[in-house]
C-alpha cells in the first residue's frame, strides 16, 4: 500500500470517528433519570399503543385481517386477548387504548375508509360495555383518562382536544396544535406531544406553556426533544415523552414546567436501550414505566427485592435437582446451604431463573450409600437494577434421589 493511499483512507475515516466519539460522548454525559432502572422486556407483534393499570398491561395487536386487544402480566406473560368488533364489515384500527381508576379499558379506534372514530369501553376481563362516535368526521389520534375517569381524546386534523364522561357525554372540547398523543396529570393539568414538542393546558382547556424542539428550550441531547412521539405522567407529576430522533431514541423526562430531569435508554440493543425507536409509553399504578418499540415491550422502575421459590424438578440418575426461582427484576443471585455446592445466576430480565442444586462430597457419599438426602438451600437475590433496593433471602429444604 502506498503512503498516498494510506493518507486518503485516513482522512476518510476520520469523519466516522470523531462522530462515533461525539455521540459515545454524549450518551456518557447524559443525565439518568431517577427511579426507572430496567426490569425486564418481552416480545410483541408490531409497535402497538400501550395501557397498563394494577398488574395487568394492555397492547393493541393487530394481523392482515383483524385487531386484536391483549392483557399481560407485569412480567409478560400473556393472561388473554379479545378480538376487536368491525365497523360496517371492515376491521377497526385500534390507534390508542388507555385505563381508568376501576380498571376499564378504552379502546380508540379508527374506521380510515369511512373517516368514523370510536371509543370501545371493556372491562378488565374483555367484555364490551359501551360504545360511543368521537372525533365529528375527523380522525381521532390519542386518547386518556383522568382521575375522575373522564375520557380524552386528541383530533390531530381538527386542531382540538375533546373530554367525554366514562359513559360518553361530550363534556367540552378545546383549541390544541395538532395534538398527537395525551396524558393527565393528578392535578387535572393536560399534557399533549406533537412534532413540535409538549403542550400543557388546565383542565378547562386553557393554554399554559410549551416546550420540546418547536418551542424555546434545550437542544436535543441535552433535554431537548428531536421527535417527539407520546407522552406520560408519573406518580410524583413528572412528564415523560418518548423521542423518536434518529440521534435520540430515549424517554425523556422533565418537571411540570418543562425542566429537564434526565432521560431513561438510548440507542443501543442491550437491555434499557433502544435499537429502534421508542413510539408509546404507559405507567402502572405501582410506578413502572413500559415503553413500546418495534416488537419490544421494556419495563423500567425502581428495583425490588421480591422474590419467591417454587419448583423443583430431580435429577434421580445424578443426585442432583434445579430449584425454581421467581424474580420481579434483574439482579445477581447466590445460593448456599448444608450439603450443596455453592453456586451463583443472573437473571438478565424479571421471571423464572433455573437455580442448580448439587450436592457436595458428603451428600454424595450419603446418596451412594441411602439413595437420598435432604439438603438445607439459602438463595440471595441481589437486584442489580440503580436504585435502594436491600439483598433479601430466601429458605427452602430440599429431598435430593439417587437410583442406582
């Protein structure tokens, strides 16, 4: 190789480094929000809305022919579904779904070839129980509720925000910019997300601030939002919105008045980030936040402790058994006691991690000699998720077999 070519291949690389290091840079010096440390993710069919309330999260899955609802467990695992109605022989696009304080769950869906919006109130367990038109021929986009179970819904075309009883009585309607997504906060204050940033109104409808990359604020990286796709609010009234950006791919989170406070992920494809981006968000009644990409569902929060035992299942040729343990998080997990070897996991996401159990010198020479003993297990789980979360240990006896 010449030192010419050596010199032009230098200088064509160099543009990529200096911008792989600005942008390692910038993820470094990112502020972490407080309280949402990973917990765990499953896998989803597409990029649906989300909704979560208690221990159940809702998605609006949908295949060629039809929508369908789904209800998960925290952790992920699917408790039932229920398929969505048609709208004049043609299937209904569920754009949004959202829950109150009793459970319900609102549906807002969207008829595209009649240009007919409807909301579908269920129960938890997926049984229809109202029905009523929103949007007056414009495509309703978004849709929330607030503590007083009233329903919002966001006309992004009609340039305005519409509120209805749990029952579907128009309350009022109000100026808003192209609202795209909505959330409400404790104090009854409005919170709708376009493009060009946040929005907040009081519950009359009254303009009160914005911020985000259409208003005055910081630049993307630094608080800023580059594309902004859905909003949520917290249970300490903390605002997070979900950035699309290219560059951002995060969950910001800010104060009331717009202050930036941090952010949760990034780009990336490890656990907590990103690989693609981030379009809806939901916050339990305990706090957790799930964040919907492309068939990814993550969960962030403060870590737990909790943690239980269940299975066992022998090994009868080899004297040895694998203990099952139940975790509400990702952590580090120790097992010790009389007559077993000491062995450590780690549990990447919340659920059910395989723990060995073998039995050491002295056991064995009582499972040759008897055909079984009993084992004293301690397990530790430590949570690896940031946060004030204590070690906590669990007990178990075990009846260890061994045929000859």
């Amino acid at each position: 190789m010449s030192k010419g070519t050596s010199v032009r291949r230098e200088a064509l690389f160099k543009p990529a480094l200096v911008l792989a290091l600005a942008s390692a840079l910038l993820l470094a010096s990112a502020q972490s929000a407080p309280g949402f440390g990973f917990i765990t993710k499953w896998r989803i069919r597409g990029t649906p809305p989300i909704a979560a309330h208690g221990k159940a999260v809702y998605v609006a899955a949908a295949n060629a022919s039809s929508q369908w609802v789904q209800k998960y467990t925290t952790r992920g695992a699917l408790v039932t579904q229920w398929r969505v109605p048609t709208n004049h022989g043609k299937p209904m696009r569920v754009r949004g779904v959202a829950t109150d304080g009793a459970g319900n769950l609102y549906a807002l869906t969207v008829n595209y070839n009649r240009g007919e919006s409807e909301i579908l109130k269920y129960t938890d367990r997926g049984r229809l129980v109202d029905k009523w038109d929103v949007g007056m021929g414009f495509i309703a986009r978004g849709i929330a509720t607030d503590e007083a179970g009233n329903v919002y819904v966001t006309i992004a075309d009609g340039n305005r925000v519409e509120k209805y009883s749990s029952t579907g009585r128009l309350l009022f309607r109000f100026e808003a910019a192209a609202p795209w997504q909505i959330a409400t906060g404790a104090d009854g204050v409005i919170y709708t997300v376009n493009p060009a940033g946040v929005s907040v109104y009081r519950n009359d409808g009254t303009f009160v601030r914005s911020w985000g990359s259409g208003a005055a604020g910081p630049e993307p990286g630094a608080g800023g939002l580059e594309v902004p796709t859905a909003v949520a609010v917290d249970r300490a009234g903390r605002v997070l919105v979900t950035d699309a950006g290219r560059n951002e791919r995060d969950v910001k989170v800010f104060t009331p008045e717009g202050v930036y406070a941090g952010q949760i992920g990034g780009p990336g494809r490890g656990n907590g980030r990103f690989r693609f981006s981030p379009n809806y968000l939901a916050i339990d009644t305990r706090g957790d936040l799930y964040v919907v990409s492309l068939r990814t569902i993550q969960k962030f929060g403060e870590p737990s402790s909790a943690f239980s035992l269940g299975g066992v299942k022998l090994n009868r040729r080899a004297g040895t058994a694998r203990l099952t343990a139940s975790l509400a998080g990702v952590g580090k997990l120790n097992v010790e006691g009389e007559g077993i070897r000491h062995a450590r996991r780690r549990a990447s996401v919340a659920g059910e991690v395989w723990l060995p159990i073998v039995p050491n010198r002295a056991t064995k020479s009582r499972l040759q000699r008897t055909g079984r003993a009993t084992v004293e297990i301690q397990v530790t789980y430590t949570p690896t998720t940031a946060g004030n979360a204590h070690p906590a240990t669990r007990s178990t006896r075990i009846a260890l077999v061994k045929t000859h």
